[in-house]
C-alpha cells in the first residue's frame, strides 16, 4: 500500500473512532464523568481557550440529524473563580464522521452563574436550540435563558429571558459583561440583509444586537474605562439608517412571537436602554 493510501486509511479509521465515543457520551452529564472517562473526548476537542480565570470543561454531548446531515454538538462550561466574575461556554460541532467542522467560543455574562443546559427542536425558526439555564448572581443581571440556534453549522445568539421568562436585553458596554456571539455582519448591507432574511434565526441574531445597549451611560463614567463596546461605531451606523428603521417596525408586527418582541426591543432610541 502506497504512503498516501495509508495514511488516508488511518485517518479513516481514527475518524470513524470518533463517533462511538460522541454516541457513548450521549445524555450524561459530563461533569459528573471521572477524568479517565473523557480522556478521547478531551483528545477530539483539542487545546481550549481559558476564558476569564477558567478554562470551560466538557458538559453535554448532543446529537441531531436534519435532511439527511448528521451533527454532534459538543457543549463546553467554566465558572470563573472570581468575583466580580461569570461563567463561560465553548461550543464544538462535529459531523457525522466526528470530524471537527467549527468551534464558538463565549462569555454567558457578568456575575451570572450557569446551572445546566438543554438542547431541543424548535418548531419556529426550524433550527436546534442550546438553551443556557443561567442566574444572577451578587446583583448580576436577572437572565434566566440564554438561547442560541445552531444550524447551517453556525451558532446565533436568537434570546435572553429573565427569570420569568420575558424577553430582556443584550448587554456590550463592557467586555465582561457581554454575551458576545454577535451576528457575522460588519456593514448596513449586511444587517438589512440579515433582518430581511426567510431564516428566522439570522432576524433574530440581528435583532438581539440591534436591541442591545452599546453606548455610555453617565452613571457609568465613574468606573473604569472602556465605557462603549467595541461595537459602538457599528451600531450607530446600522441603527441610525432609516431602511433599517423599516425593516425593524416591519418585524414588530411578525406572526413569530420572538421576532416580534426582539424588533420592538430594536426600535427603542439608543439611550432608551434600562441600565443593569
């Protein structure tokens, strides 16, 4: 057997490996596995970024198959030790075969503590949802769920609740308190074009950007800087278009309740955005 062949063998062969083990990992929750248990699952995700003062350790391990396309998420936690302080997540997708397709990487907040995490079908936005069961803690903000849609191989932010289940606001004044996955759109174009899209996710992950708070707040000038997001100059642009104004009261009146809500978020004025 020629060189080539043999390696293209082997690689076959450690791949098809994979996927016993992300099927044997199926439903359990990982932090309760002993470290010997998750020694090959450690192996397939790689080197993982620390985040705050913790590096984010396996979860759960999730399996969906849409059209035929079979995709194994792999969910990722870390508490950070400090106060002030927050959790982080770190999202690995795999497919069928267990090879790695991509990888998502984020903080779930300041002061907001992660207690668990669910994966399910929503009906909807026809995408897989990841819901972050989170909670404020030493007055961090009251969210409750964190929701992102993952399909298409991608990971959108589409909700925050508060623990009542309402709709609440993103915050991107300060890195550490963002949940930062954040629509892939750097230009007006994009974001019309998001907000115009037939998948309700892309809407969503605009309108969460868009009804988020971005700018400085004077009761903020006393704390340490930076006191707007990186996002600032961004958002000013995209918000302040009067297409994407239509575009946004069009989506206030969508027959998708979380459209719906998240546009009427999106049309208030900049600095009409309660401070946590």
């Amino acid at each position: 057997m020629k060189p080539h062949a043999a390696a293209m063998l082997l690689m076959g062969v450690a791949l098809h490996a994979q996927v016993p083990e992300l099927d044997r990992l199926l439903g359990k929750d990982l932090w309760k596995e002993q470290a010997k248990n998750l020694q090959r699952l450690n192996q397939m995700l790689g080197e993982i970024p620390p985040a705050l003062d913790s590096t984010p350790q396996p979860w759960h391990v999730w399996k969906t198959s849409h059209e035929g396309r079979t995709r194994y998420a792999v969910l990722l936690g870390g508490m950070g030790a400090g106060i002030p302080g927050g959790a982080s997540a770190r999202v690995q997708l795999f497919d069928g075969s267990g090879k790695s397709i991509d990888a998502w990487s984020f903080q779930v907040g300041w002061r907001i503590f992660l207690g668990g995490a669910s994966f399910e079908y929503s009906r909807a936005l026809d995408s897989d949802l990841i819901v972050l069961h989170t909670a404020g803690v030493i007055n961090g903000r009251d969210v409750g769920k964190e929701i992102f849609a993952i399909g298409n191989d991608r990971l959108r932010l589409v909700r925050l609740e508060n623990s009542k289940g309402a709709i609440t606001q993103s915050e991107y004044v300060y890195p550490q308190v963002e949940v930062n996955v954040v629509p892939d759109a750097t230009s007006l174009v994009q974001f019309a074009s998001l907000l115009e899209s037939s998948d309700k996710a892309d809407a969503l992950s605009a309108l969460v950007f868009l009804g988020g708070r971005h700018l400085d707040d004077a009761a903020r000038m006393s704390l340490p800087e930076p006191h707007e997001s990186k996002y600032a100059k961004l958002f000013q642009e995209v918000i302040g278009d009067p297409r994407i104004h239509v575009l946004i009261e069009r989506l206030t009146t969508s027959d998708n309740k979380w459209i719906a809500q998240a546009a009427k978020l999106a049309a208030r004025g900049s600095r009409e955005r309660p401070l946590y």
